[in-house]
C-alpha cells in the first residue's frame, strides 16, 4: 500500500480538482482504491466532473487529516477505465458504490486510473515529495 493511498484511505474524504472553463473547481470524493502502483476514483457518468476530466485529465487529488494539519496534494492525469474487470475490483475495494450504482455493470458507473505526475505530503516533517 502506497503512502498516497493510505493518507487517503485514513481521511475517508478527499476532494478531486479539475478544470471548468480557465478555473478549477473541486468536489469531495469518497471511493479509492489501489491497484498496484496505480490510484482509481469512481464518478457518475452523468456528472459534470466527469465531462471534465475527460476534456482535460489534468486532476489534483487533496486531503487533510481531521486530527491535525497533515495534508497531501497529488497531481496526475485521469485516464477512463471502461473494462468490467477494473469496474469489478474497484466495486469490491469501496462497497459503497453498491449504494449508488447497485452493479459494476450499471451504465452511469465511471472509473478513473489517476496517473500521478507528482505527489507532496506535508506533516510534522515538512512538506515532501513523496512515491
């Protein structure tokens, strides 16, 4: 397990940035899973952040611990996953998504592979780049 994915994971909530327009806009995102070195959210299909991250797949994905003033900032590039497989393994990585989409086959379902560029964590050791 990733030190990206484990921050996230222990904040429960994250917030996924993205482009509309010439501005970023952000909204808390809940679902993420690793599968091997990689990160994948889920969205709507139907969602304006998905039409988003498709026009531009640049994304920043940030949280802060509840607890204290641990953050992390990852920056990479949405890529849509569309095969059952990645759909199926990320049903079975946040069972929540059963709550809004009932199957991994449900039409709306959209998975995102986030290729990170770069990753900085900031806690009681400063803010550093991290893998």
């Amino acid at each position: 397990m990733s030190k990206k994915f484990e921050f996230l994971k222990q904040c429960q909530r994250f917030f996924v940035l993205t482009v509309k327009d010439d501005s970023p806009i952000g909204r808390p995102f809940g679902a993420v899973a690793e599968f091997g070195s990689d990160l994948y959210i889920a969205t709507s299909n139907k969602k304006e952040v998905y039409g988003q991250m498709k026009q531009n797949p640049n994304v920043q994905l940030v949280a802060i611990k509840d607890c204290c003033r641990d953050w992390i900032r990852i920056s990479g590039k949405a890529e849509e996953c569309q095969d059952i497989e990645t759909k199926t393994k990320m049903f079975e990585a946040c069972p929540v998504l059963e709550k809004h989409y009932g199957t991994p086959q449900c039409e709306f379902l959209a998975v995102f592979k986030i290729k990170v560029d770069e990753a900085e964590l900031s806690d009681k050791d400063g803010v550093n780049k991290i893998d």
